[in-house]
C-alpha cells in the first residue's frame, strides 16, 4: 500500500531521543524543548513561540488567549478539521461557520464581508467596541482562518476585514508550517497561531503543537498556563486554572531533529506537487487553486474530480491510500444546528468530489508515477 501521509524519520531523531533516555530528561523539562520553540520561531520569524502537547491544545488555549467568553461566536470555514470547532466549543462558545471558495478551498472572503454587513452591527463589551450578531446581539469575538492544505487566502483582505469589525485573529495554521503570504509565514498574521505536529503533518513529533505570538505577555501567560500556571517552583503555588498542555522534551527531541529537515520536506512536497500536477491538471482533474502571493507548503495533496467514490475504490483496489475531504462542519451532528453562512453550499460539492492523494515527503519518484498512472488508467476506463 502507498500510504496517504507518513512521518519521515531519516535525520538526527534516533540520536536526540537516545540523548534524552541516556541523560533521563524525558519529560516536560529539558533543553530539547526550549531549542525546538527557538528553532521554529526562528523559522516562521515569530517572536515567540510556546509548545504544547499537541495542536488541538495549542488551539484551545490560543483562543483563551484570545479573550475568547461563554457564548460568543467565533468564525470559521465550513470545510475544516473538527478540531478547529472543537476547541471553540470546549470553551462554551459557538463556530459560526462560512463557506469556502470554489477554487481555493478556503474561508469564501465575499461571503465573510456580506455576512458582517447584513448581520451584524456594531455594539461594544467592556467598554471596548466589538462587533455582535442581529439576531441574538451576542459577541462575535474571534475569527480563526484555517490555512486549509497548507494555501491561504487573501491575508491582506483578511486582515483588514478583521481590523474593521474588531475580531481578534487566531490562526488555525495547524497545516500550514512553512506556508507564507508576500514572505511572511502563516501562523504570524493573527494576534495568535498555531503549528500541528501530528504524525500526519509536514514534520512530526508523534503528537504535539506549537503558540505561535509576537506578544510579550501573551507568550508569557502561554507557558504560564501550559505549565498548571505553578507560580513557585517549590511551594505548590498556582495562580489560576492551568492545564498540563506542555510538550515533553523526548517529543521536542524528534522536533529538533525534524526541524534540521524542514527545508528538505518543504522542497521535496513541491517536486511532488509538480508532478502530479504536470500529468493530471486537466477540464476533468482539477487541483486547489494557490490564492496570488501566497507560497504554499502542499501539505496534502487533493484533487477535484467528477466521480470520486469510484476513483477511491479504484485507487484502494490498487493499494494506494487515499481519503475524501472532510465532512463539512455543518453536516456534523454537533454543529448541524449553528449558523452556517453560504450561497450554494460549495462546501459539499468539494466533499463530494474532493480526494487527497499520497503526499508523504519520503515517497520515491515511482511511487508518485503509479499513483499517476493508476488515476489516468481510472480515467481511460470510466
Ligand atoms: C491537524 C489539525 C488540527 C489539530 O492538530 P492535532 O495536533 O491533531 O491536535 C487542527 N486543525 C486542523 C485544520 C488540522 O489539520
């Protein structure tokens, strides 16, 4: 079997984790923890970046951060990973979901604009101005763009758009390490952004996540409150509700031996991108449009195709692993009755015709081709 999106393990890993288990700094202190957070600040030009267990935390966290408060919207594409909504819900609060663009697969900016002028007004919280919903005059507090396959969309407009009505940005730039718009890395536009390092993802840790932010004090409260927000290293001092979110440094040890390799990943999903792209882009074959400016990071590669069930059936009788695209948030049964803001539902016509493709950085030059050559044989058959 091909595989959809396997780790690559063919740096300095062994040797870091061997260091950690020789020397007993296997958990949540170690110098392999504060390098792996300098290392990748250093990378997306952060000024600050604090690890976490894993992205889901980084996310959950980042939105408390944010100020986010029980019942307030927060604004997120349709087309998602649960976990963006998710992390919205732990803290009470409600995803107010937007359709995607046909073409780039990612929060639909013309839709975002109309919804905030049809449906919102302007009102205040705290003596702050803040924008809230017709209907219920409830806050819409936050919105977090998903970097959704590692493109982005128009950050500029995003940017302005946010700025305009107030709502704070939290990246979900979970997909997106080393993905950038005019030069600058996703993950650094918001006041908050977030890195995944999920066996699935473009560098690994197993599990584990990444803050990113240029605020002093936020970056503070972060580690703060990924650490039991412990006030003493003796007494057992804490001086609010914390969570055990921090990364342990075994993991962070696989990190900075991922770290090393990043640029090699990052070129290598390019040369895969292009290939596959050469040989299949057609009027039936259809690939995520990169949004002008931006230089993505081809975490996963998807195509749009017509018959898409039995190009999945086909692919899988030839052993080669391969998914749909996520089930829209709307067609879940915990967010079927939020508002879900769209013309005509774009988001369930790329469900329906959307599949990712083996992207794994450590695929071989042939294995690319037979995916390939058993995707255009689909298409000589159908
Ligand atoms: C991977 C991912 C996450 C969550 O990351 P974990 O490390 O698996 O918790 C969140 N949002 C999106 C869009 C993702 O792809």
């Amino acid at each position: 079997m091909i595989p959809l999106s396997i780790p690559n393990i063919s740096g300095n890993e062994w040797q870091y984790v061997k260091d950690c288990l020789d020397t007993g700094w296997i958990s949540s202190v170690g110098s392999y923890v504060n390098k792996f957070e300098n290392d990748i600040a250093l990378f997306v030009d952060a000024k600050h970046a604090i690890a976490a267990m894993n992205g889901s935390a980084a996310l959950h966290l980042s939105l408390q951060l944010a100020g986010i408060q029980r019942e307030d919207y927060v604004i997120a594409p349709n087309i998602t990973f649960v976990a963006t909504c998710n992390t919205i819900s732990y803290h009470g609060a409600n995803p107010l979901l937007i359709d995607v663009d046909q073409y780039t697969w990612q929060m639909d900016l013309d839709l975002l604009e109309e919804f905030l002028l049809n449906e919102t007004h302007l009102g205040e919280r705290e003596g702050r101005p803040c924008t809230r919903l017709n209907r219920d005059n409830k806050a819409i507090s936050i919105i977090m763009p998903v970097h959704v396959l590692g493109n982005m969309c128009d950050m500029d407009r995003l940017m302005q758009i946010a700025n305009q009505h107030h709502l704070t940005v939290v990246e979900d730039s979970t997909e997106a390490l080393g993905a950038t718009f005019k030069g600058r890395h996703a993950g650094t536009f918001g006041l908050l952004g977030t890195s995944s390092f999920n066996g699935n993802k473009l560098i690994s840790t197993g599990g584990g996540g990444m803050i990113f932010t240029n605020d002093e004090a936020i970056a503070k409260q972060a580690k703060h409150l990924t650490t039991q927000a412990k006030t003493d290293p003796f007494e057992y001092m804490h001086d609010e509700t914390g969570y055990n979110y921090r990364l342990v440094n075994i993991l962070a040890a696989v990190g900075c031996a991922q770290m090393e390799q990043l640029p090699k990943f990052l070129q290598r999903k390019k040369s895969i991108d292009s290939m596959y792209r050469n040989a299949l882009e057609s009027d039936t074959i259809r690939f995520q449009k990169i949004t002008p400016h931006v230089n993505p990071n081809n975490w996963l590669h998807t195509i749009w195709v017509e018959n898409q069930r039995g190009l999945i059936k086909h692919l899988l009788d030839n052993e080669i692993q391969c998914r749909p695209f996520w089930v829209p948030m709307n067609q879940l049964p915990m967010y079927k009755n939020n508002i879900y803001f769209t013309k005509s539902d774009v988001s369930n016509h790329v469900y329906h015709h959307c599949i990712s493709i083996p992207s794994s950085t450590n695929l071989t030059d042939d294995q690319v081709n037979q995916v390939i050559d058993s995707i255009i044989s689909y298409g000589k058959k159908a």
